[in-house]
C-alpha cells in the first residue's frame, strides 16, 4: 500500500540536514554516506541518491521534485544503495523510475503522485502457488532455482537463491500458497529463501560465463532479419529525430460540441494550466478541460481534450479529398481510413485513391477519396491534443478524424523473447499515455494471451523531475538480468537514451562540473557503455542459459546524428537500424535505410541461418546488397542520361533492385500475414526474385528486350505472394509460371 515519507518510520543510520538545494541537486552536511547510498531529504523524506562527496558536505540527486525544500531541514541516510524488489508479479506491471507501482498509486491518490510516497514494487496482498524444485538435504548455491511460479500463462517464474547468499544445503522446503514476503525455503547456515529478493540497481547481476551472440533474435521483419539482424543478447540503435510526432499544422481547426470551430494553435496560445517547456517541444496540462468532439468508435459524441502539445516538424504530408477536405499532418500522425472497415493508417502510407473515414452531420461515419497526397517541407511548430480514451478529435476545414496514437512496437510484439522490458525514459506525456493504454490490449502473436503477460513498463515522463530518467534506465536492466537469470531471452527497449543524457547535462551543470562536447558531461560515454554493457548472452550461477538484447532509441536534436549522444551510441553498439525521413515520404515501411544501416552480427550468425535455415542464406544476403548498392551507382549515371541509355544488363539491375525495395523490403505491418515473416519464408522470397534476376540476365545475353522480362505475368504474382495465406503454395504456382514464361523466350 502506497503511503506519505513521513508517515513511514524508515529506518536509517545517521541523519544530517540540507545545506544548499539547487533544483534535483540537495547539498548535505552531518553525513558519512557511501557512493550511491539512499537518502530521504527534507521532511517530506523525499528519495534521492548520492552522487558527490566532497569534504563534509553530501551531494544529493533528488529523484522527486524540490519545490518549497529549503536549508535545515532533515536528511536521513538510508546505509543502502537504491534497489529494486525481484519476484512474481512483476510482469504486467507500470512501474515509475524507481519502482513505485502506478496502479496502485492511482488508487490511492489519483492521476498525479505526490511527492515522498513510498509504495514496494511488488504487492504484499497477492498470494502466489509455490511448486518446490529441490528436496531436502540437497545442496544448492547462488542462482539455483529452488522452485517455481506459474506468473503468467506462458512464463514459469523461477524462485532462485539470491546471488549474495553463500548457499548450503536445504534444510527446509515448503509447498503451497505463498505471499512474496514469506519465506519459502531455509538452509543449513540460516539463510532464508523468500519468494522475492532485492538488488541494487547500478550493480550487474553476477553470471557464470559469458557466451558468444550466436543466435540470433528474430523479429519477422525482413529488412531486419536478412539484411541487419541482432543478436540475442546484442545491442542495437534506431535515431529519430525530435519532432516526429504525430501533430497537424497550427491552422488545423478543432471542432466544438456546438458546431464552432478555433485553431489549434489558438487554443494553444490562450491554454491555461501547467506548462512544460522544451527547446523543440512544450505541451501543456488543462486546469480545464476543453471540450471537443471525438469518435468513440460508432458514432461522434462530446468529449474532452486534457492536453496541448507543441513541437517542431520538419516535413509535413498534405491530403486533399473529392469533398474538399485539406489536411496537412506530419507523416506518421494517424488517419481514420476505409479498408474492409475502419482502421488507422499512417498519412504517410495513403494516396491518391485511398478513403478516409469522416464524420457526418448526422454523427454517423461516412466516405471520402484522397484525389492528391504529397510530402511538402515545412520546418516550423506543429501542435497535438491528447483526448483521454477516445484518442482522436473531430477538426480540419471540413470535419475529418485526427488521431493522436503512436505506433506500437513491431519489436516488442514479434520478436522471439520470451520477456520484454520497455523503458519510456523522459517521453512526452501523451506518448507514454498512449504507451500505458494501448499495450496492454495488444494481443501476443505467439500464444494468444496479452502481450502485457510477458511484459513490465517503466514510465518516465518528460515533465518528471530529470534525476528520475537514470534511475528508470538501470531500474529497467535490473529486471531484464533477473529474467535472464531464469533462463529466458529478454529484450529490452529504452526510449529514450537522449533524454536521459540530456538529464546528465542538468545534473553535470548544477554540479557545475567542466562541460564536454555541447555542455553533456566528461563521462557520458562511460555511462552509455556501463548501460550497454550489462546486455549479453550468459551462463547463469544456476547453469541456465539466458540473454538480455538491448534496443536504443536515440533522439538527436534536429536529428543531426552527429551530435555525442548518437556518435557515442554508435562506438558501442553493434547494429544500426537508419530510419530515412525520404523512404517514409515514398510510404516505403520500415523507413530502414540499407545503404545507412549495418550490423556487426551478420558474419558470427551466419552458421545459425545455414543450419536452421538455408544453406545459401550468406550468399543471398550479400547477392542483395550487392544490388542495391549496384542500384544507387546506376541512379546516378541514370539522372543524368536516362534509364534508356544503360546497357541492357544494367537496366535489368535496376528492375531486379526495385523488386528487392518493394516486393521483400517493405513490409505491412497492418497486414495479417505480412506484419510477420519467419527466416524460411524471408529465404524463399527473396530467393524467388535472385531466380527471376538470373534468368532475367539469361533473357538479356539473348536479346531479350528488357520491357519483355519485367512485364512477365511471374513477376507481378510475386508481388502479391507474400500476402497469401498459403504462401508456399501460392509461391509454387509463381515459380512455376516463372520457369514456363523464361522458356518461352529461351532463357531456361
């Protein structure tokens, strides 16, 4: 149960009082802490760790906010340092930076937390059935599991020996039906087993050995899995610049439930509430909600808007439709279309001929055609609102649905792990709303149950105090280690690594510590190594096997790559997944830019895809790259003097190049049998078009005209194969047609 700082008698060793408090930085006098040690400051006993220790005075991070903390007041020193409960109940659950259950704190107080409430990670009210793995007199030492728990359908939760304890024989094992607290198993030195443990959270948990990444962690994207793949146990970055969210043009109009319509802009600039402020991005948290109208997915009905968000674009896509509608939207802002029914498209990925869905006057949802969709730049403010539930308001010139979702993380639902870790580290507000409402629907692909059971969140925002944003990233690799330490594949998001950096820079500056390459301290890339660096695939103590993959977002301002935060990113991490602002202008998804992009893991897995896989599966992967880059050579030439004037073996590249781009590589992730592509089915597409090429170059040497070779009836089946649910039957047929077709012209 969540309760006030001060209402709680925290047992600590000394206590001294504040000296000086500078914003999230407390300076202390009257202490003798270690590094890191826990403190609760002021009366409030809010939480804070120690970073600096200079003389007799203590320098205090305070991971909560310092307004009205003043000079004299009491500091409690802990003796600890800042650490995280392990145990059942840990998966399904929205934690804050340090580990306080948000549910539960909901409950007790509503949507905004106070400050020094305390509440454990783990709940003391649930019971969990306890099923003994070991006997009696058995010997067992750190990292053996000395039981289980069934936490969710498909994960076993494996109760272990703590890594700290010094083992011994059991001298006591219990069966039945056990809370996290009570004590589960005893041993002959009197160390006790509880159902849960703690672990200090800048402290890697120990393994055994450490095992070469040589499996690799398959996401069913191809663009991923055949040309860049990752390892388990690897690290991997995506950059995307800030400004990419999903927002209209300041002169987008907002309707109200009595017809009228204002600017959103305008109701930014006359909002009034609780503003938060960035250098590319503000938004602003409602004292009264404004009224709108929104669809609730049957019918228009009022509802209200409960934040203003501004930020910065640098493109944007404008729409056009048969009833006069005009829309202009950033790329990724989601649109209500007609396809089979009423789904959510990004703008970008609609065109000429596609239909929106739209309001009509009588609240009913109707029809309207795109007759023009184009990508214009734009490079100025763009604005959102955040409609609680709903997620979508009614505005536009003529009345359209404006959505305000995020994508949800191919990664996180497909890839092959059997735990998922997602840290939203100093995301906006209305992200990580969306984040926090929208996963736990998501339906897991691999059993059915929701993905939710196999995943923990950690939210951050971006209006919390910034100290917090380090304290949720090593919070998030404690829990996947735990994992790991259980034996399963944990692949762990953090978005986003620059806005904790950027939370060392406020923290580096209070210090007032010599600043690095623009103003971000000495010591950032040490921090982003030892984050990193905790990732790998492992022995555990109890001889298990275990990984933990880490994936970056990395959010350069202005996403200039070159800024420290990315070129440090980039000097420890071993995949590069480019995301190309031109190739989501094309609708070409993933954005993943393959000239761009690299993985250092392609070779060390190479053996894994032969075996399990095919056994030309190198070959084919270098055959394709070997194209595309051939294809961008051939661009140029072709800029200049046209297609026409190429030999016609090299215009047969660029055709075999642009069925490798939009046959293999673009991938509908709102498709039911494209969203994801095992690695035997990515072989035998791509190895249909390597077989098209070659008798295509066949054809060629036999003056074939090349206009004859790409209009075969082959090659447009196998732009829809990989659509069919029968996909090898299909791809069969098309082979089959492909070799009939070839013979005709001689090219067999």
């Amino acid at each position: 149960m969540a309760m006030k700082g001060k209402e709680k008698a925290a047992a600590g060793k000394a206590a001294g009082e504040i000296f000086r408090v500078a914003g999230p930085v407390v300076t202390a006098t009257g202490l003798r802490p270690r590094m890191y040690d826990v403190q609760f400051v002021g009366e409030e006993q809010l939480l804070g760790e120690v970073i600096q220790v200079v003389g007799e005075k203590t320098v205090i991070q305070v991971y909560e906010d310092t307004s009205g903390v003043r000079p004299g007041e009491a500091v409690l020193d802990t003796g600890g340092p800042l650490v995280v409960e392990l145990g059942p109940g840990l998966l399904g659950s929205i934690y804050d930076g340090i580990q306080r259950p948000l549910p539960v704190l909901q409950k007790v107080m509503g949507d905004f937390i106070l400050r020094g409430v305390k509440s454990p990670g783990l709940t003391r009210e649930k019971s969990w059935a306890f099923s003994p793995k070991v006997q009696p007199g058995q010997a067992v030492g750190p990292g053996d599991v000395v039981g289980t728990v069934q936490e969710a359908k498909n994960v076993q939760h494996r109760i272990m020996v703590p890594p700290n304890f010094r083992g011994g024989k059991v001298a006591q094992i219990r069966e039945g039906t056990f809370k996290v607290d009570e004590v589960v198993a005893q041993l002959d030195n009197g160390e006790q087993v509880k159902m849960y443990q703690t672990w200090p959270v800048r402290r890697a948990r120990p393994v055994k050995d450490r095992l070469m990444p040589t499996i690799p962690l398959v996401t069913g994207q191809r663009v991923l899995d055949f040309l860049f793949p990752i390892a388990k146990g690897g690290t991997a970055a995506i950059p995307g610049g800030f400004g990419t969210g999903k927002c209209v043009a300041p002169d987008t109009l907002v309707m109200n439930p009595g017809g009228d319509s204002v600017r959103i802009d305008e109701l930014y600039d006359r909002a009034r509430g609780e503003h938060v402020r960035g250098e590319w991005e503000s938004w602003i948290r409602l004292d009264d909600p404004i009224p709108i109208l929104s669809f609730n997915g049957t019918e228009v009905e009022q509802s209200f808007a409960s934040v203003l968000y501004r930020g910065f674009a640098n493109c944007l896509v404008r729409i056009r439709t048969e009833a006069g509608r005009t829309l202009r939207v950033t790329p990724v802002h989601r649109l209500f279309a007609w396809r089979s029914g009423i789904v959510e498209v990004d703008a970008a990925q609609l065109g000429r001929g596609s239909c929106l869905a739209v309001p009509l006057e009588d609240g009913t949802i109707g029809k309207d055609v795109i007759v023009e969709a184009e990508t214009i730049p734009y490079g100025s403010w763009v604005f959102d609102l955040t409609v609680p539930q709903t997620h979508n308001f009614v505005g536009g010139n003529l009345p359209s649905l404006l959505h305000n979702t995020v994508t949800e993380q191919q990664l996180s639902k497909w890839c092959d792990a059997q735990v998922v870790i997602y840290i939203g580290c100093g995301e906006r507000g209305n992200e990580m709303t969306e984040v926090l409402t929208t996963f736990p629907k998501l339906e897991d692909p691999y059993t059915g149950a929701p993905l939710m059971e196999r995943m923990s969140l950690i939210a951050n925002t971006s209006n919390m105090p910034v100290a917090a944003r380090e304290a949720s990233v090593y919070t998030g690799m404690t829990l996947a280690e735990y994992y790991r330490d259980m034996g399963y594949n944990v692949a762990l998001m953090a978005d986003s690594t620059s806005r904790w950096a950027e939370a060392m820079r406020e923290i580096s500056s209070r210090l007032e510590e010599m600043p690095g390459e623009e103003g971000f301290p000495a010591y950032l890339s040490a921090r982003l190594s030892e984050f990193y660096e905790r990732a790998g695939r492992a022995k555990t103590l109890g001889g298990l096997e275990g990984s933990v993959s880490v994936v970056g977002a990395v959010s350069p301002s202005g996403g200039d790559f070159s800024e420290p935060v990315t070129q440090g990113t980039l000097r420890i991490v071993k995949v590069f997944w480019a995301l190309d602002t031109a190739l989501r202008a094309r609708r070409h998804f993933p954005a993943i830019n393959w000239l761009q992009s690299y993985s250092l893991y392609t070779q060390i897995l190479e053996d894994w895809f032969r075996k399990n896989v095919n056994e030309e599966w190198p070959k084919l992967r270098s055959w394709t790259q070997r194209t595309l880059q051939e294809e961008a050579e051939l661009e140029e030439i072709v800029r200049l003097v046209g297609a026409d004037a190429l030999p016609p073996d090299q215009q047969l590249t660029l055709e075999v190049a642009r069925m490798i781009r939009e046959i293999f590589l673009q991938q509908n992730a709102y498709h039911a049998v494209d969203t994801f592509c095992p690695p035997e089915r990515q072989f035998k597409l791509i190895a249909a078009i390597k077989k098209y090429s070659d008798l295509g170059q066949k054809a060629v040497k036999l003056d074939v005209p090349t206009k004859d070779v790409a209009s075969l009836k082959s090659r447009e089946l196998l732009t829809r194969v990989k659509y069919e649910t029968e996909f090898d039957k299909e791809l069969a047929k098309t082979l089959a047609q492909m070799d009939d077709e070839f013979k005709r012209l001689g090219a067999t």
